[in-house]
C-alpha cells in the first residue's frame, strides 16, 4: 500500500462519519444503533509480557476497552526475565494471548525476518481493523507487518522512545531513524507524556497531528483503601520486616540498567550516615540483583536492605514508607509514582521525561536535577527532617493522581480508536 493509498483510506472514513449512505443503505455509526455493529478486531503486539508499566498497560487495555466496539487480542513474545511474568495477569483478566516464538527482544536478524512474516500472514489471515503496537521492537516490526497487510488502521503508544541519551550516538541516530521511517506508516501515535510528543517532534518524527496524550492508566482504588486503613502502616512494616519506629525509605521498580538501582544504594549509605534509624526497601527483580546485593554488603549496608523481589501486594506494601525514591535515568512516564502519590507517600525522583510531568517539586516531592547519590540522599533527608512538609505532602497527593486513573485512559483510547475505526 501506498502511502498516498492509506490517506485516501482515511478520506473515505470521513466521508462515511459525516452521514454518506454506506453499504447497507443507512448513515455512519454515529446513527447506527450499538447493537447492530459488530466489533472491530483490535489486534495489539508487544515484545514481552515482563513485569513493567508499558505490559501493564498492554494488559489493562485489552481486558478493559469497550468490548461492544473493540474485539482486543495480544500478540507477544516469548521471553520473560528475571524481572517477573505477566502471563498469568493477562490470563486472570481473560486477554486472549498468541506467542509468536520468533518476537525476540535482542536484535537479531533471523528471528526478526521470521517474526515480521509471522506478523504479516497472522495479519492477512485474521484481518483486523486495528493494529495497535508497544514497545521498540514490536512497535517497528509490527507497524511494518500491518503496513504491508494493508491493515486499515495502525496505532503505536509510546511508552518512552527506543533512544534515550544514555545510549551510544551512532545506536541512538539509527532508532531515531526507525522511528521516522515507522512514523510514516502511522495512523496515530499516543504518548504517555508530553515530553515524549516533543521529543519526537524535535526528532522529526511525525507530524503534530499525530500525537495524542494519553496518560498511562492505574487502578489506583486498592492503593487508596490499602493507605486508609488505621493499620496499614505497622501492617506494611511487618510484611517487609521492618520496624515500626524506622524511618523507611523505599521504592517498586525493576532491577535494570534503567531504574539506576546502584545509585539508590549508593544515596541509601549516606542516608543512613545521617539517619542511623534509616532502613530501605526495593520490591522488584531484575538483572541487576546481583549487582545490587554485592554493593549493599560492599557499602554495609545488607542489614538494612530489603529485596523482597517481586511482589502482587504493593498496595499493600506502599503505606511502609515514609519516602519513596524513583532514581531513573530515563522514563515514559512510570506507573509507580501514581501508586505512590494514591498511597500518599511523598516523591523522591530523578527530574526525566514523565516524572515531571507528575511529581512538583514543593508540593507532591522533590526533583532531583543531574541524578547523583548526593542529590538524593539530601532530598530524602530534606523529607525526614521535616514532618510537617512530608504531612502538606501527604495532603496533596491524592488530588495530584486523578488524570492517572484507569477510566481516563480507558475513555481516551476508546476515543481514538472510534475515531479512526474503519468499520465506522
């Protein structure tokens, strides 16, 4: 197809919205009783189902989209890893899951020419109306695969870009460059923040009109009960092995190159120089445990450090802290501070894309500019001498979560893809 041949697709679909008689002799959807229409097959791809807030997301969206309109589906890979599986979240939320053995995360040419003709005959064959791509990998392959199957509709979210600063100039010119290419056989791309439509837009890649934001949605209800019990605080401490009395700092986040884990170790020693009732908490898993654990026994600091792995309860766990420190150095936009601020847990974070855009320095948490131990170590400290700050803190949080919660991002998608549905 064309890309000429795909804006001339899209031209038609308007015609139908605007009250053209179509096939069966009546007017657009807009006139068509709900009853009658039967639902678009949305088909999305995401490279792995580990535990992280962009599967999370995957996973949310296709349990809880309208299914009067949208038939969701999920196409994913293999792998999972040592951060945790989502295989069986996406079983309990009935999400109709095919694993395509070839969609690998690493580059690797023959698996990736394997999974492209996968995607394209699983896409020829079954002829969904919408193709809806996660992830770097997935997000090329797939919106190539849906391009050449002339799939009427393709949406990619952006839950951070492929690039990011912390990669080589040359690695990160070819993804932006992937980016562009891919861009061009898109119908709409959604982006977690407002950082990620700039920076793509810096990058030229697609036009303006593209982009929509859509914030990553949480069910955040279970966080805000978990905080409002009376004993959720010494019920959290036990749960972790904590002491009731400590002062804790603690975060959930994946044990990778990405959430920077080192450097909370390194910021929680000189925490606990100054706070000698200090402890800290790191719930999840990740290639860089062993790293983590070695520094901590390096640092003294293993008696104080809890690595509880990964965990279903963090709503459950959250109300332990008094802090929670986010050190990343890159983000989309983390699901976790949500979790956080709803639990009413003030914010320690590295000021990157996303995070920005929720936590303000001075009224939900504080920001911290180049991401040094240092840095957060006296912002944390910063928290722990004062309570009455952490208390406005506290206050304000909930009001701060509510453009975060999962109906706001189950109505904006829903509105995209009505939009854009080519059986409209």
């Amino acid at each position: 197809m064309s890309f000429r041949g795909r804006a001339g697709v899209r031209l038609r679909k308007r015609a139908t919205l605007s009250g053209s008689p179509t096939a069966d002799g009546v007017a657009g959807s807009p006139n068509r009783s709900q009853s009658s229409l039967t639902p678009t097959s949305v088909v999305h791809v995401i490279t792995r189902l580990i535990v992280g807030g962009a599967q999370e997301n995957t996973i949310l969206t296709c349990a809880r989209t309208d299914h009067r309109r949208f038939a969701s589906r999920l196409v994913v890979g293999p792998e999972t890893g040592s951060e945790g599986s989502l295989f069986r979240y996406a079983e309990e939320l009935r999400v109709p899951v095919t694993v395509l053995p070839s969609l690998v995360r690493r580059v690797a040419p023959k698996h990736d020419a394997m999974a492209l003709l996968s995607l394209y005959r699983l896409f020829r064959r079954e002829r969904p109306g919408i193709v809806h791509t996660h992830s770097s990998k997935a997000g090329l392959l797939g919106r190539l695969a849906a391009w050449l199957a002339r799939v009427p509709v393709v949406i990619h979210t952006v839950h951070g870009w492929s690039f990011h600063d912390h990669m080589p100039t040359a690695v990160r010119r070819t993804y932006v460059l992937a980016e562009r290419a891919a861009a061009r056989i898109t119908d709409r791309l959604i982006v977690v923040a407002d950082k990620d439509r700039d920076v793509g837009l810096a990058e030229t890649i697609g036009r303006a009109d593209q982009y929509v934001t859509i914030r990553s949605g949480v069910d955040l209800a279970p966080f805000f009960e978990a905080a409002g019990r009376p004993t959720a605080r010494i019920d959290a401490r036990e749960r972790l092995g904590v002491p009731s009395d400590g002062f804790v700092i603690g975060s959930v986040l994946r044990l990778s190159d990405q959430k920077n884990p080192l450097a909370f170790v390194r910021a929680a020693r000189l925490v606990l120089d100054a706070r000698p009732d200090a402890w800290f908490v790191m719930v999840g898993d990740g290639s860089l445990r062993p790293e983590v654990e070695s520094l901590a026994a390096d640092v003294g600091l293993a008696e104080r450090l809890r690595l509880p792995g990964v965990r279903r309860d963090v709503a459950e766990l959250l109300p332990a802290f008094d802090v929670f420190l986010l050190p990343s150095l890159w983000e989309g936009l983390p699901r976790v501070i949500p979790q956080a601020l709803a639990a009413g847990i003030p914010v320690v974070a590295s000021r990157v894309a996303g995070i920005e855009e929720i936590v303000h320095t001075g009224l939900t948490g504080e920001l911290v500019e180049n991401g040094t131990p240092a840095e957060f170590a006296d912002a944390v400290l910063k928290l722990g001498a004062d309570p009455s700050l952490v208390a406005e803190y506290r206050a304000r949080a909930h009001d701060a979560v509510g453009e975060f919660e999962l109906h706001r991002m189950l109505d904006g998608l829903n509105a995209v893809y009505s939009e854009l549905d080519p059986n409209s």
